[in-house]
C-alpha cells in the first residue's frame, strides 16, 4: 500500500533553451549514480532571464575533473568563495556543495545536443562554464572543509549580475 497526498501540481516539463550565453543560479542539487557505478551531481541550474531550468550533470571521474574545476570557477565566486589549491584533496558532501554552489550565480553557454547521438532528437546542455573575473586567490582547504581564508574576497569586488 502506498499513502499519497495529491498536490495539484503543474506540468514540469523543462522548455527546450535556445543556443546562447546566459546568467543561471543554481537553484539546488542531487547526489547520485550513473548507470556505469560512476558518482555525479545533478545542479538545478534556474535561468531567471527566460523563466527557465536545466538540470545538469557532473560526473566525477579522472577524464572528466576539469568540468567540477570549471563549475568551482564559474560560481564560487558569487558567494564569496575563493578556489583551493591546485592539487587539494576536496570531498564533495552536502555542506561543500551548500557553501559552494547552492543559491550562486554564474555564466553559462548552452548549445543543443542530440542525444543519443544518431536519434535526431536534441535536448539542452551546458557547454561551457564561464570563470568569473572577480576570483580570489587560491588558498589552502582542509579535506571536506574549507579553511577561514578561503571565504576571503574584497567586499568591493563586484559581482557583474
């Protein structure tokens, strides 16, 4: 037996993004599993400008680093974030992804992508993350936490959004 309240909810359907750069907040995350054992996180990514939402992938393997790399460049400075040092041991939990990303905003280009590839049938995707010219310095993080320092950014530093 399964108990359900019905909410009345509407079609969440995502529409279909033109190609293009946009400003994006990430509106919320998921961990999980891709069908090959490999970890990723699902980023809720929200377009205000188009009344709008993407969710987007990031697989955690060694071919696919750069990708958190850049997504790290891209958002973590609109909370204030500064980058860990290259070569940092970072676990990537709850709390990291809420202090890091959750409710940052960012650049993005999206571009259609067929999939599965030879179907004809198109679908969004992020294609690129635009690193923020106002990113701190890179410092020290301790394993799973970021140090004081790595919150540290001149308060006059401007967001561009």
């Amino acid at each position: 037996m399964i108990n359900y309240t019905y909410t009345d909810a509407e079609n969440v359907s995502r529409r279909p993004i033109d190609p293009g750069e946009y400003r994006v907040k990430i509106k919320g995350f998921e961990f999980g599993m891709a069908k090959t054992g490999t970890d990723k996180l699902d980023l809720t990514l929200v377009f205000p400008d188009i009344d709008n939402e993407l969710i987007e992938s990031v697989f955690f393997t060694a071919k696919s680093q750069w990708k958190f790399d850049l997504v790290l460049k891209c958002f973590g400075p609109s909370k204030k974030n500064a980058l860990p040092e290259k070569g940092t041991e970072i676990t990537v939990n709850e709390d990291f992804v809420t202090k890091y990303l959750l409710g940052a905003i960012g650049r993005v280009t999206v571009d259609d992508e067929e999939y599965p590839l030879g179907s004809g049938n198109t679908r969004s995707r992020v294609k690129a993350y635009h690193p923020d010219e106002t990113i701190a310095k890179p410092v020290k993080m301790t394993v799973g936490k970021a140090t004081q320092q790595a919150n540290e950014m001149d308060d006059d530093e401007g967001i561009p959004f």
